[in-house]
C-alpha cells in the first residue's frame, strides 16, 4: 500500500464479548488510533456490553478512496459482497473456517455454514479486488495462498497480557490450590477440536493413576449443541471415573 490511508475500519459479522475475534479487532483498533489513524469498529450483531465499543454496521460510512476496510473473516455474512463494493484500499483478516466434513457427523448446521463461508472467501480471491489477505497463523495464511489470494502475511492475535497479572479470585485460587494435579482445556466445543479424547484420557486418568486430579474442560458451544450434548452422554457413560471432571459451556 503505497500511501497511508487515512480512515481504517473493521468490519465483524458479530462481536461477541470474550471472543478471540473481537478482543483482537478492539485491540487492533486502540493500536491505530495510539498510531493517529481514524478507526472505526462495527459489526452486524453486538454484544450488549460491547456497545460502547463496537458500533452497529448500520452506522458505517461508506469508505473513500483513500481508505481501508478490513474484513474480519470467520464465517459467511453479507459483509463478504459489502466489501467488494467499497473504494479505497480492501483487506479481509482470516480467523479460520473449520473443514465442513468434520462438523457433519455431529453439527450439520454449522458444517453448511462453513461450506458457504469456503464458498465466499473462494469468491474473495477470484474477484481481484482484496489487496492484503491476513492470516492469524501461519497454518491460515497457507490455506489464503491455496485458495488463490495474491498479497499474504501472518499477523498474530493481539493480547492483552496485562489482564494475566492482575490477581486471581481469592476463593477460586484456594480451591485450585487444593488439587494435586489440574488438567484445563480451553477452546471452542467443536468437534475438530477432539474433546472426547479428553474425556476419555480423564476417565483413564482418575481410574489408574490419581483419583484426585481435577480435569476442567472450558469453551463456547454457541450452535453446536449437538456436539456438547453427545460430550456429556459421554461423560454420564463414563461416570464414576469423572467424577472430578468439572465442564463449562
């Protein structure tokens, strides 16, 4: 990009409070405002306690042509052909789409979603039109080449590592304390993301080695009810060795 755009916008399909997505485009934004950059935040659908933060897309001024709007990519949404139709300078960030032939079995629902979510960021890179194609990680910035996008680079999720040195819950620190091992996982209860095999590492785990240990399975299972459903059969299956199995959806 040869000159500096003077307004940079960002663009969700929704801004859920907590979620990698957005806790990176809020920090992105606070970035290039500390940079004297304009920048705007607005998605489709906002959390209530994002409201002051992100504003509704109905709000967003069309961009000129010495602009750019960057299009956070996770899922299909009417901001795909929006983007294409703006001036200035165009670039999407791509948080990943989970391969639909692993959501199928168990989430049917949501594997469609992510097949016409393949489908638009297809259309993206045909179209010509995106100058910066962003990839979070090295893995999705590979799948941005493989799908056909010109310009690439890796640019990893910002954090905010100042909120793990703020102190702990008191109560929550003595009882963690209590426990002589502690297993967490935390993710998104998705199917690819294999959590039946925590489970059952659990059970195995409690049963053979040490009756004490805590596993902690914690993660959204926003639309993929199915999924956490069949996880928790499975640990009723599996009772009494999960008996210090504690899991939050």
């Amino acid at each position: 990009m040869s000159s500096a755009p003077h307004r940079v916008d960002q663009l969700l399909p929704a801004a859920h409070q907590g979620d990698a997505t957005g806790d990176a485009a809020i920090h992105l934004a606070a970035a290039l405002r500390s940079a004297g950059y304009e920048a705007g935040l607005y998605a489709l659908t906002v959390d209530a306690p994002l409201r002051g933060t992100v504003r509704n897309f109905k709000e967003f001024r069309p961009p000129g042509p010495r602009d750019l709007t960057l299009l956070h990519f996770a899922l299909p949404s009417p901001l795909t052909t929006a983007l294409l139709g703006y001036e200035g300078k165009r670039a999407i960030v791509y948080h990943n789409l989970t391969p639909p032939e692993l959501l199928a079995p168990t989430c049917p629902d949501v594997a469609r979603l992510t097949a016409i979510g393949r489908e638009q960021l297809a259309d993206l890179a045909k179209s010509g039109r995106i100058d910066l194609a962003i990839g979070v990680s090295s893995f999705n910035t590979a799948n941005l080449e493989v799908t056909g996008f010109g310009a690439t680079t890796t640019l990893p999720l910002p954090m905010d590592l100042a909120r793990y040195k703020a102190p702990g819950d008191r109560i929550l620190n003595q009882h963690l304390s209590e426990a002589p091992a502690i297993f967490l996982t935390v993710g998104r209860v998705a199917p690819n993301k294999r959590l039946e095999d925590f489970f059952r590492a659990a059970a195995y785990y409690l049963r053979y080695i040490d009756p004490d240990a805590w596993f902690i399975a914690i993660g959204s299972n926003r639309g993929l009810e199915p999924y956490s459903d069949a996880l928790m059969n499975l640990h009723e299956q599996l009772v009494p060795w999960t008996s210090q199995f504690w899991v939050a959806f």
